[in-house]
C-alpha cells in the first residue's frame, strides 16, 4: 500500500499548477475547489489495475501450487492408516523409485565383516492391476523423514535375518566323538584277578589276597583261573580242608592245572591211587603242559612205580633235554630198577647242567661214588 500512495503523491505533484505567486490561503481555497471528476475516476481505474493485477499473480502462483504438491486424497496420518492402506499410500506417493538398498544385518557374535548391499529392483505395477491386491513386503517400505529401522531391530530379528542370508559364514556345528569303552570279557576279568592276587600274595597280603579271591568266584562263573590260584596258595599254606571245600565246587575235568592241584590235595590226604587216577583219566597234550607230566613221573617214582617213571622221563627228554632235573629224575628212576649202568650216564648227563639244586649235587655225587664202587666189584 505504500507503493500506491507514493505513486499518487506524485502524480498530484506533476498535475498541481503552479501558484506560487498566489497566497497560501488563496491558494489552498482554490485547490480544492477546482478539483475535477476526471482525476478521481483516473485513481479509481488505476487502483482497480493494481488489485486487478495482484488477484491475477495470486492465482496463477495458488495454481502453479496445486499442480504441484495437491494430493489427491486427504491427506491422513500414518499412524492412524492400516498396514494395507501405508502399503498403498507410499507406493503412491513414491512412482520414480526404481531400487531399494537393504543393508545385510551383521550378526554380533561375529567379527565385524563387509556390510555387502543388495539392489532390489521394484517393477512397476500395471494400471489395470487393483491396488488391494499389490502385496509390499513391509520392511521395504520406507516413510520419508523417519529415522533408519536398523538401530531398534530386536536381537530376534537380527538372529533370524543372520540365519537367513548369511548361512554360509557359519560352518555347521559337529558333536565331539565320544569314545565307547569296549566291555571286558568274563575270561579277561578272570585272568585280571588272578593276576592281581598273584601280585598281593608276592606282596605279602595273604589276607586282602584270598578275600578278593573269594569275593570274586562268588559274584562270577567264569572263574577257573581265580580258583587256580586260589587253591595252590592254600595248598602251599597248607590249608587242605579249605582248599578241598573249594575243589568240591570245581569242575576239574576240562582243565589240567585244575586236575594236578586235586591230585596234590589228593596225595597231601595221602590218596596215592586217586592222585595217579586223578592224573592219568585225561592225559593232555605234552608240548602244552610239560609240568603235567612232571608231576605224573614224581609220583609214579614216589609210589613205587619206577618203570613207569623212567619212560614218563623219557618222553619228557624227547621234548626237551637241556632240563636237569628231568635228567636226575629219569637216573633215579633207573636206579631205583637196577639199570645201573643206564642210571650212571643219567646221572653224569644231570651234573653237566647246571640246574640242579645244591642237595640233589650231593645226592647224584653219593650215588656216583656207591655206583662206581659197584661196577667196579
């Protein structure tokens, strides 16, 4: 407005005539009276033009700013809008965006890795498509002035979007191999007692010794072995009746150490005969229990069966004659029936070993000398 009054004001100045030789009150008497019809319509018309040109810019500029920025709708906020309905609202308001860049969630166990991003491109939807059936993944979608959705993601999500897309950087977990312990046989467990209660024995712990033993042939079947030794130390303690009520409940017919420690029981009760039977019912093989057959010839020279002896000797030499003792035995049973020429050379064979025991030296040095004097006759 004050462009306007400037503007008449000096238009007044160049139309007012020039009075200066005329008084002042005069003059201002005068000029108002004579001003004319003309000037006021010439205002009038000049301000109509200026509104006139101001409602014109006014609406050409509200145009200008309907084309622009008029929705078509009214406007609605977000959060009062469905899924759906923001779904269709951003589509809408969003026409040139042609890639979406979603940013791969770093799991945070792991080491900070390269955030590798992926261009999804969003094909434009046909015209003659309905709006309600566009489906919009929601986490593509993307509402201007929020702030990223990547700082409140939940550790739920991160998870799954980490099994999701960045399965390959997790190597799948192995159990550790957990090794069986192999289960040890009745045979293995029998001949792991024996052995140990060889050890207490040797040890000097009879006591702890023969209470395992008994402990274990309670609780097991297989328990030959246990039992062996068991009844040899009470033999050699000289614990007969306790070593016979064990042999009660033995079966000694299928095992040769078995059937040699009944025949001492046997002989230790002085049944000579059930010793010899004992022995000869079920001879076994002679490479394989060698003292079986030591013992035997013991006894058939100890109970006066001296032939018998000297050719259970002999078998025995045949297998191996490098044994002094098998010697001396196979010259006291020669002697024993008179073939003293034959018992000599066995008895010479006996001293060239040098396994023999100090009293059996003497034994076969005495009856060396009472041989000599003999032969000598």
């Amino acid at each position: 407005m004050s462009v306007i009054n400037d503007m008449l004001r000096d238009l007044e100045q160049r139309k007012a005539p020039d009075r200066s030789g005329v008084d002042t009150a005069s003059s201002n008497g005068s000029l108002i009276e004579t001003k004319s019809p003309t000037l006021k319509k010439y205002l009038i018309a000049l301000v109509v033009l200026l509104l006139a040109v101001g409602v014109g810019l006014g609406s050409l500029l509200l145009r200008d700013h309907e084309n622009t920025i008029t929705p078509e709708s009214p406007e609605i906020p977000f959060s009062k809008l469905t899924p759906t309905e923001a779904k269709i609202a951003f589509s809408a308001s969003q026409p040139a965006m042609n890639s979406l860049v979603v940013a791969k969630v770093v799991k945070p166990e792991v080491a900070p890795q390269v955030i590798e991003k992926k261009q999804i491109k969003v094909a434009s939807l046909p015209t003659e498509t309905p709006i309600s059936k566009v489906k919009i993944p929601a986490s593509k979608i993307k509402i201007p002035g929020s702030k990223a959705p990547t700082e409140k993601v939940s550790s739920r999500a991160k998870a799954t979007t980490t099994v999701r897309e960045s399965s390959d950087v997790e190597a799948p977990s192995t159990k550790p191999l957990v090794r069986r312990k192999s289960e040890v046989s009745p045979q293995k467990r029998d001949q792991n007692m024996a052995e140990l209660s060889r050890t207490l024995f040797q040890k000097g712990e009879s006591r702890k010794a023969y209470r395992s033993l008994y402990e274990f042939i309670a609780k097991h079947t297989v328990d030959q072995k246990s039992r062996t030794v068991l009844i040899s130390y009470l033999l050699q303690d000289e614990r007969i009746a306790e070593a016979g009520d064990v042999l009660v409940t033995t079966r000694v017919e299928l095992n040769p150490e078995l059937r040699q420690l009944k025949a001492r029981w046997y002989v230790a009760q002085g049944e000579h005969n059930l010793a010899l039977h004992t022995l000869r019912e079920s001879l076994p093989e002679l490479h394989r229990y060698p003292e079986y057959y030591a013992l035997l010839a013991a006894y058939y020279q100890r109970f006066g069966f001296s032939a018998k002896a000297a050719e259970t000797y002999a078998s025995l030499l045949e297998y191996d004659d490098e044994s002094a003792n098998w010697w001396a035995g196979l010259a006291i049973a020669l002697d024993s029936s008179k073939q003293y020429e034959k018992a000599v050379n066995a008895y010479k064979q006996a001293l060239g070993i040098p396994d023999l025991s100090p009293e059996l030296i003497e034994y076969i040095e005495n009856r060396l000398s009472l041989l000599t004097v003999a032969a000598s006759r």
